[in-house]
C-alpha cells in the first residue's frame, strides 16, 4: 500500500512538470512561427500583437516583463526582420534566445548577457545592419533586466 501511495505521490509531482515542459515548449514553437511570419514581408499589427503575446507565453508568471517593453522590442525586431529571409533554423535559433532571457530571473547574468549577445550576432548574421542588430538586442536587454530584476544587477 505504501508503494502505490509513494508512486501516486511521484506522479503527482512529475505531471505537472511534464506539462509546463510540453506548453514551453509550444510557445516556444509559437514564437518560431511568428519569426518566421514576421521575416520577408511587413508585419501587419495583429501579427505584432500575437508575437506580443506568445512572447509573454514563455515567461514565467512571476517574472513578466512591462507589456510596452515587449511591444518596444517586438516592433524593434519587427523592422528589422522586414524584407530578410529567415530560415525555420535560424527563427528556432532566435526564439530560443528569446525564450532564455524571458526566463532568465535567477540564472546566471554572464548566461544572460551571452543569450543578449547571440541574438544580436544573429540578426547581423541574416544581413540586419549593426545598429539595427544592436538596437534590437538593446530591446532584448532591456526586456530581461525587467524580467530579473533589480536585485539580479548591481548599482553602478
């Protein structure tokens, strides 16, 4: 008896872990479409307002970000993908970096800053100019600090 309730209570705990895994897992997946949606053409605002929201999907409910800073950054990254190409690998890659600074309360910052760095690398990868790049990952950074905190960044 004790052996079911001890496997009743070990299910009990993975499922629910299981489940957040599988619905990051499709926001993530989300976001990759959006990416992919943005690229080659101009984004039409509800496109904007759904990657908007599949970008709040990934965070975590008690680490979100201003809803207007999300904006900034999604209009940032929308000009920037306009008229570019990108391949399914290359949204996967950038959702990727989205998805870790949107998650990034409590880890590391040399982790988040490299997630920032990368993003950046990689719009100027898929032929975004520098500034742009560096615009867009600024927006990025800026959305993370939001999502860690004060208490994750020292005072300068």
């Amino acid at each position: 008896m004790k052996a079911i309730l001890l496997m009743v209570a070990a299910l009990a705990v993975c499922i629910p872990g299981q489940s957040q895994d599988r619905s990051l897992s499709a926001a993530r997946q989300a976001l990759t479409d959006d990416l992919l949606s943005l690229s080659g053409k101009s984004p039409a605002p509800q496109l904007r307002e759904q990657l908007v929201d599949h970008t709040f999907l990934v965070a975590e409910s008690t680490h979100e970000p201003k809803r207007a800073t999300v904006q900034s950054f999604v209009n940032e990254l929308a000009m920037a993908l306009a008229g570019r190409p990108l391949a399914r690998v290359q949204a996967a890659q950038l959702a990727g970096e989205i998805v870790y600074v949107m998650q990034s309360a409590g880890t590391s910052t040399s982790g988040f800053f490299d997630a920032v760095n990368q993003f950046g690398g990689r719009l100027s990868a898929i032929g975004v100019s520098t500034l742009r790049a560096k615009s867009v990952a600024a927006q990025l950074e800026r959305m993370g600090r939001e999502v860690r905190g004060p208490d994750d960044f020292p005072v300068r």
